[in-house]
C-alpha cells in the first residue's frame, strides 16, 4: 500500500468519532506523513512494515499502536495522544522522537528495538505522560532513551531492558523528570550511564542487579534527585562511578553489588539525606567511596564490604558526615585504602571488628574531630597505617582490645584531646609506631593489659602527657619499647606496671635513657611501679602519688625523685631503710635533700621514728660531702663523720654517752697510774681527800661537774697535760651534745 494512498484512507474512511481502524500485516510503501492533522479514531497498526518515516508531529490523536510493526523512523515530536501509544516488539531502525508530546494514557515499548545512530532511540524530552512509561521485558534502545524534563504519572518500567548509548550521550537521559510513581531498571543493562540528576521521583528507584557500563565515567547520576521511595541497587554490577551527590532518598542499598571505576570515585555521595540507611554491605568497590557532608537517617552499614581506594589511598571520604545510627565495618569489611571520617557526627556506635584496613604509608582511619554518641570499637580489627583523631569524642567506651597496628608515620595510634564518656581499653593489642593519648579525657579506666607496643625511633610507646582519667591504668604484663610520658597526668585511681617490661632504643654512649616520665603527674590512688623489666631512668619530679609500691629488682640505675610526694611507699621483696635510701641516692646527677625528707615525712606519719632518724643521718651526711672542693673535704669529711659518730647530727644526741663513757674510763686507768707513780699529789692543808681517779676523771669532762676533785689535787707537768687533754674533750663533747639538741648540725 503506498503512504499517500493510505494517508486518504485514514483521512477519508467513514468511521463513527473515537472508531478504530485496525490494519493488520500491511507493507506501507513511501513516507506517511499525518503530520499538523486532528486524527480522532484510534489507530492500530499490527505487524506492518513501514519502508520509510511515520510522521505525526503536531498531530492531534486518539489513541495510536504499532505493535510488531517495523518502522524507519517515527516521528511524534509535539503530538498530543488521547489515550496510549503503543510500540510493544516494534522494530524501529531510526529512531522514535516524542520531544514535547502529550499522552493522557501510557506509553508502551515493551520488547521494542529501537535504533538512532545519530540521536537517542527514543526521545521523549519534555513529553508529558499522563500514565506508566513501559520499557521492560527485553527492550532495546540502541541510542538511548531520554525523558529528560518530561512528566510520567505513573511508573518508569526498564526491567530487563537493554540501553546503549551513543556519541557520549548517556543511555538514559532523565535529568529534571518528574515521576510520580517508581523507576524500574531491575535486571537491566545499560552502556552510556544512566542519568537522573535533578529528577522527582514519587516511589522507588529500583536498580536491583542492573548491569552498568560506561568505564572510567559516570554509570548512574542522581545527584539533587528527590526520591521519595528507597534507591535499591542490590548485587548492582558498575563499571564506572555512581554519583548520589546531594540526593534525597528514603534509603539506599548497594548491597552485595560491584562497582569498578579506576579512574576516580567509584561512589560519590556527598551531601546526601537519607531518611533510613545506606546499605552497602559486602559490596566490591574499586574506587573511593565520598560521603562528605551527608546526612544518614539512620545507620551506615559497610559490613563485609571489600573496598579499594584506585589510584586513590582513600577508600571512604566522610568529612562532616552525620547519621542518627552508627557506622558498621564489621564481618571482615576490608579496605585498600583509607576511612576519613573526620569532623563526622555519629548518633550511634562506630564499629570496626575484625576490620581489615591497608593503606601504602598513609592514615588508615581518620577520626579528627569526630564525635561519637556510642562506642568506637575497633576489637580484633587489623589496619596499616595510623588512627589519628585529635579532638575526637566517643560518648560510650573505645574498645581497641586485640587489634593489630602497624604505622611507618609514629604516632600509630594518634588520638591526643581524646574524649570518652566510659572505658579506653585496648588489651593484647599490638600496636607497631606508638601510642599519643596527651590530653585525652577518659571517664572510666583506661587499659593496656598484655599488649604490645612498640614506638619509632626515639619516640615513646605511649605518650599520656596533661591527659585526666577517672579511672585506674593498668598496663599489667604489657611489652612497650619506647618512652612512656606521663607529663602532667592525672589518674583519680590506680596507675598499675604489674609484671610490665618497657625497654627503649639504645642511645650514644654517655646519654641518659629516660624509660618512665611521670614528671607533675597526679595519681589519686597507689601506683604499682612493680615492673618485670624497665630498660630506662624514672622521672619522678614534682609527681604525687596517695602511694608508691615497687619491686628492687626492677629499680633503674637512675631515679629522679626530686619533688616526688607520696603518701605511703612499700617495696617487694622486703624493702629495708636501708634499701630505701639507696633509692632516694639514685636521683643522677643532681643532689637534693626533698626525697629523704619526703620519705623521713612518711615514716613519722607511720610512726616509725627509728627510720625518720637514720634518713634525716644520711641527708646530714650527703649534704656535708656535697658538691665540695677537695681541700675543703680534707676539713669537712672528718668533720661530717665526727658528727654522725657522736650524735647522729643531732638525730641521735644519745650517742655523746658513749665517748664520754669512753673517756671515763680511759681517764680512770691513766689518772689511777699517774697517781701512784706520784704525778698527782694531794693540795696541803687540814682537808685530807683520798684521791678517785674515776670521779676526777668524770670532774675533768664534765664542765659543770662540782666533785670536789680538780681542786684538791696538785697535777705536775706530766699529768697536767692529761688533765688539760681530757677538759678539753670534755668541753668538746658537751658542746656537740648541746648544739646537737638545739638542731644547729642539722642542715636544711
């Protein structure tokens, strides 16, 4: 039938308004042009052949079908349809164009092959479609479908539909379509990219094991798309990137899907709402994944998920993410890259067990200024690379016990200003590059029970320094080589080196190794220093502890305690004075008197007076010998030793009786001698006094002594000299018991 001949035909057969006419098997010879014509019958075509283009631009019609029909070209641009186009398992070589049309009904292409080498396969831009768009069940556009700023009253059906576009037009162009129902591209596959930025969509997106395909380029723009519904891309499979960027949803999953796109970001979603979660466990992404400024209804999940950053060595971008949930990296979620989630806000808990992170050298998980309603657990998780988070603040506990760290950049776990509202424990952890803590504010305790930690080169293991614990610390039987820093801390409890051996790097010969620094730190409670192994000098000055409990055997070679105030101290095993001050002599190389009188302090607190004095004798002993010059040691060691042989520099005044008895006797024998040999005579006179050498001798010594002997007796030269000699000691002897009960030997 040649077009002309059927054009009349349409135009001329004498059918009731709304008829139908129907042909059926027809070969349509020429270009039919029906184009700026009012058509009100409906018209059905069925299994016809068409050698050139169908023209109905501007046509007013009812409804139209071309149902197995096969088409060059058809053109229905600002064609306004009564009813519904139908194109089901039509073949259409060269395109279809609705570009501005109107449809009250749907538009069906169910099957369809529709080709365009130079446009979309089917353009229905700026078309208004009062009904469903229906492009499942196998259809083909080899060119592209486009609905961009059209309207839809109903669904988007692309199910198992298959959209290749062309010339770097997209496969699916639908940028600021309105659709009041759902987008179905369910099990479809699609090359070009499917584009929905802008787009109102009043249901569901559902992308559910869709094929997309447009490497190293965008497979699936949404970005400022308001979907009303859930985007669904489970078991999605992408070669390219997906970008979400500023999309409003219900929820989005991901779930189990592959998303490949080495060139870039695999999945941007910055700036996302979401009223539910983002799902996208056990999903393989090669690309990073950008969440930067987006807001999560509830949680996102990542579990089991295997991600690998690309060119990038940042899988995850979060900066300022929010969510009301928590964060889950669980069931062995693995990462080529790292997670920065700095200055994010977590509603609930950020969980990382069993998380395995590798990053080439940089920071595995940034958590810098992030703020955590729950807990932050990382338990048995193993990452490469360091956890920095200055300022971050958990709200619950941070559970760091098993996990594994290894960091070329020092320090591996970087979290100084840390905040947690419970516990910090991170037992049996083995931490490679040290730990920074200086600041952190911890509520509950903090531990490090059996871990492992190693610092980098002279930088300590762990560094605590001005940080605030309401608890106790315990690194009890923990393994640390490097410096541990205390500086300034303070601990309202325990603070525990139970079996702990803590080593540190050798240093040039002559340099002091400082293994412990604890200088103005406050604890509340006991410190148990009983280390198994310290390879390093204490730094104790200015701490304060309610009490100090060590082992001898682990005292270091050198303990700087100048300043150091406790209020008890006990030693294992048993801990003489003795021992004690040995302890107090090893604050190298300065010399101080306030760690005798702070230990002779707790003793006459305890009640031990005895020891109170023999601490304050060899204070007196160190003082004196001193930081003097050698000639003037020649005068004040003999002197010193006087002292602390007579009196004890006044501690013990008592002693004086035992060179006066000394001297008692001695005089008794050398007088008694010098007596009868005739050297001491009687004084002549009426008064006859039988000469007793032991009370003249004791009349001699004593300066205050009225025996009634010195007087009565006549000494010659001989004797003279040894009553001279034994006034003199006497005299001696009763001056340093006199000023060793006044206090004047002892030193301040």
């Amino acid at each position: 039938m040649a077009a002309e001949a059927l054009t009349d035909a349409i135009l001329s057969v004498d059918l009731p308004k709304a008829g139908l006419l129907s042909i059926v098997g027809a070969r349509i010879i020429g270009r039919l042009d029906l184009s700026a014509r009012e058509i009100p019958k409906v018209i059905r075509f069925r299994g016809c052949y068409f050698d050139d283009e169908v023209d109905l631009k501007y046509t007013d019609a009812r409804s139209i079908s071309f149902a197995l029909s096969s088409i060059s070209r058809l053109n229905l641009a600002a064609t306004s349809i009564h009813g519904n186009l139908l194109l089901d398992e039509a073949d259409i070589r060269d395109g279809v164009t609705l570009y501005g049309g109107s449809l009250s009904g749907s538009l069906s292409c169910k099957g369809a092959k529709i080709a365009c080498r130079d446009w979309y396969a089917l353009d229905a831009s700026l078309c208004n479609i009062g009904g469903a768009l229906l492009c499942g069940e196998n259809f083909h556009a080899e060119g592209g479908v486009s609905i961009a700023r059209a309207h839809v009253g109903g669904d988007v059906n692309f199910n198992s539909a298959q959209l290749t576009g062309h010339k770097n037009r997209p496969a699916l162009s639908g940028q600021d379509t309105k659709i009041d129902g759902q987008i179905n591209l369910s099990y479809s596959s699609s090359s070009g990219g499917v584009d929905l930025r802008d787009s109102r969509i009043g249901g569901n997106v559902e992308c559910v094991e869709t094929v997309l395909r447009n490497k190293a380029k965008v497979t699936l723009d949404a970005s400022g798309a308001r979907i009303s519904g859930r985007l669904d891309a489970a078991r999605i499979d992408a070669d390219g990137g997906i970008i979400l960027r500023a999309c409003e949803v219900d929820a989005l999953t991901m779930a189990a899907g592959r998303i490949h796109n080495d060139g870039g970001g695999a999945v941007e979603l910055s700036d996302i709402q979401t009223g539910r979660s983002i799902d996208l466990r056990n999903v393989n992404i090669l690309g990073h994944v950008t969440l930067v400024d987006g807001n999560v209804g509830r949680d996102l999940i990542l579990s089991g998920a295997r991600l690998k950053g690309g060119r990038s060595n940042v899988s995850v971008y979060a900066e300022g993410l929010s969510t009301r949930g928590g964060i889950y990296l669980t069931r062995s979620f693995e990462s080529s890259g790292g997670l920065d989630f700095d200055n994010a806000r977590i509603g609930g808990s950020f969980y990382g067990t069993k998380a395995i992170v590798r990053t080439n050298g940089g920071t595995a998980l940034s958590l810098r200024g992030t703020v955590i309603g729950g807990d932050l657990e990382l338990q048995s998780a193993n990452l490469t690379g360091d956890i920095t988070g200055r300022a971050c603040d958990v709200g619950r506990a941070v559970i760091l016990d098993q996990i594994e760290v290894a960091s070329r950049k020092p320090p591996a776990l970087n979290l100084p200003g840390l905040k947690v509202g419970s516990d910090f424990s991170a037992s049996k952890a083995v931490i490679d590059g040290g730990i920074s803590l200086a600041g952190a504010s911890i509520s509950g305790e903090a531990s490090f029970i059996e871990s492992e930690v190693k610092g980098i080169g002279d930088l300590p293991s762990l560094s605590l320094d001005r940080g605030e614990l309401k608890g106790q610390l315990s690194f009890a039987h923990a393994k640390l080589h490097g410096q541990i820093r205390l500086h300034g801390a303070h601990i309202h409890a325990v603070l525990s080196f139970d079996n702990t051996v803590l080593t540190c790097p050798r240093k040039k010969k002559g340099e002091e190794i400082v293994a412990l620094i604890m200088r103005h730190m406050i604890v509340d409670e006991s410190v148990y220093a009983q280390f198994a192994e310290i390879g390093g000098a204490m730094d104790l000055i200015d701490a304060r502890v309610g009490a100090w409990r060590d082992v001898k055997d682990a005292w270091p070679e050198v303990i700087a305690v100048v300043g150091f105030k406790y209020n008890a101290i006990t030693g294992s095993p048993k801990v003489t004075i003795k021992d004690r001050l040995e302890w107090c002599n090893r604050n190298k190389p300065s010399f101080a008197l306030q760690p005798f009188e702070q230990l002779a302090q707790v003793c006459r607190a305890s009640g031990n007076e005895e020891d109170a004095r023999k601490i304050g004798i060899e204070m007196q002993r160190l003082l004196r010998n001193h930081n003097k010059s050698e000639i003037r040691k020649l005068v004040t060691v003999p002197w010193s030793f006087t002292l602390r042989v007579l009196i004890g520099y006044g501690y013990k005044p008592w002693r004086i009786v035992v060179p006066f008895v000394i001297f008692a006797i001695i005089g008794t024998i050398i007088f008694s001698t010098l007596h009868a040999d005739g050297h001491i005579t009687t004084v002549p006179g009426p008064r006859k006094l039988d000469f007793n050498s032991f009370r003249y001798t004791v009349d001699l010594l004593f300066p205050v002594a009225l025996l009634g002997q010195r007087g009565n007796f006549v000494v010659d030269s001989v004797a003279a000299w040894f009553s001279f000699f034994f006034t003199v000691t006497g005299w001696f002897l009763t001056y340093i018991f006199i000023a060793g009960l006044a206090g004047i030997f002892k030193r301040a």
